[in-house]
C-alpha cells in the first residue's frame, strides 16, 4: 500500500505518520501545501491512499484537484466538526477528526482495505465540500493550559510556558516564573493542541517555545542542545532525526 500524508502541521504529519507505522503502514510521502502538492501529483505516480488535511498554509486543500485528476483513496483527516462532514462521508473512504484516536484509525484503515478489492478509483465531490466551507473556520489552538494546585486550579497562558515535558510518567509545564506544574495532557495530545509556530516537540520528553529560547549549541552525534532563559533542570537535546525539522522551525 503506497500512503501519502498532505498535512501542513509537520507535527500532525509526524504524529500521523508515526501512528501509521505502528498499523505496520509505510508513508512512503509527506506534503505540507497545495503548491508542493501540485507539483508532487505532476511528477509521481498516485498513491493508493491519501491522508487529507482540509484547509493548508495556502489555500484549501481541494484546490490540488481543480489541478489534478485524483486517482487515488481518500480519508480525510481534519478539525471541522463532523455534522459538516456527514454531506461528504460516503463520498470517501472516512474522515478522522483532529486529534485522531488510535482505533478510529485503524477502523479507517481496515474499510479502506475492504472497499479495495478492485482498485477502482474514489470519486469524490469537491465541489459540494468546498460549498459547506465557503467561510471556513480558522485552525485554532490553545491558548490556557490549567494545573490543579491543592484544591485550586491555576491557568496559565501559553505565553507564560517556556516548555512542557514528561518526566515519571507525568507531563509538566515550566512557566517563566521557574515553576512546574503537572497536567492532565500528554505530550501526543499536545501535538494537535499546540500552534507549531510557537512550540516545537525537540525530542520523546520536550515541547520547547520558540520564545523561551537562550542558545542552542552543537551537541554530540550530530544533535543540538538547548538552553531555555529559566528551565534548568534537565538537558534539553534535539533529537538527531529531528535537527533538520528544527532548523526549518527556526526560519
């Protein structure tokens, strides 16, 4: 099966990408606008199934197909609220909203295998969708997180949080104020609750803010190591395989 994920969130693309892989499903693509996209399909042959985020960095993504003729398997996967969806459901293979759970996608993965028998291409009605979202909303993200001190819950704007992470099986915030506090959220859900522009997940255990930033230095193998202006208390490294991801965040 060739898998192809068109997802201007390279950490929902990751995410994604990493969820598949755990079904035994290689992505063999990753695309992140309409204008790669474009160019991608007049260049590669189609693959059989296609991971669909709705609106891109650049326009919505069914504009690709006011260019190319899809050929290939369609499961949508985006924030829009499913009432709007249920009008364009049967047209695709499934649609999975954001943040997409474990066995809704499985369960996506396995009709696709069932309705494939005989590759016959998708047919899906772009128009009709494009109708339900002439004024389509703005991805949003969260913008307070709240912790339980004691009996109180305190909230904090993400403007205040320099990093989260994880640390005994627990995910904590470190604010400006050189305080942690521990959450119910987990690093992966954080992933789609997060504006990528500000934050960036360095490794398995670090979400950083592009604002708390002191230096970055040149680390063993190839890694990078980060100083934020107040947290201390653990080396925040870069992942190797995620260096070249962080150097493009950073531009």
């Amino acid at each position: 099966m060739n898998v192809l994920i068109i997802e201007d969130e390279k950490p929902s693309a990751r995410r994604l990408k990493r969820m598949l892989e755990e079904l035994d499903i290689k992505v063999d693509t990753m695309l992140h606008s309409v204008t790669e996209s474009i160019e991608w399909f007049s260049k590669n042959e189609h693959p059989d199934l296609i991971f669909l985020d709705i609106q891109l960095s650049d326009g919505l993504s069914f504009e690709i197909f006011d260019t190319v003729t899809i050929k290939s398997a369609i499961i949508f996967t985006t924030a829009y609220d499913e009432y709007a969806l249920k009008a364009f459901k049967l047209n695709s293979i499934d649609y999975l909203l954001k943040p997409i759970d474990d066995e809704e996608l499985e369960a996506a993965i396995q009709k696709y295998k069932k309705q494939q028998p005989a590759k016959q291409q998708i047919q899906v009605d772009f128009e009709d969708i494009k109708k339900l979202l002439v004024n389509p909303i703005d991805r949003t993200y969260k913008k307070r997180f709240t912790a339980r001190v004691g009996q109180h819950l305190k909230i904090f704007s993400v403007e205040e949080i320099e990093c989260f992470y994880s640390e005994n099986k627990g995910t904590y915030l470190h604010t400006k104020e050189n305080r942690n506090y521990l959450i119910d959220n987990t690093l992966e859900a954080l992933e789609d609750e997060l504006n990528p522009q500000q934050f960036y997940r360095v490794s398995r255990k670090f979400f950083i803010n592009i604002n708390a930033i002191e230096d970055i230095i040149s680390y063993t193998n190839s890694r990078l190591q980060i100083k934020l202006n107040h947290f201390n208390e653990q080396e925040i490294i870069v992942a190797r395989e995620r260096v070249k991801d962080f150097k493009e965040w950073l531009e």
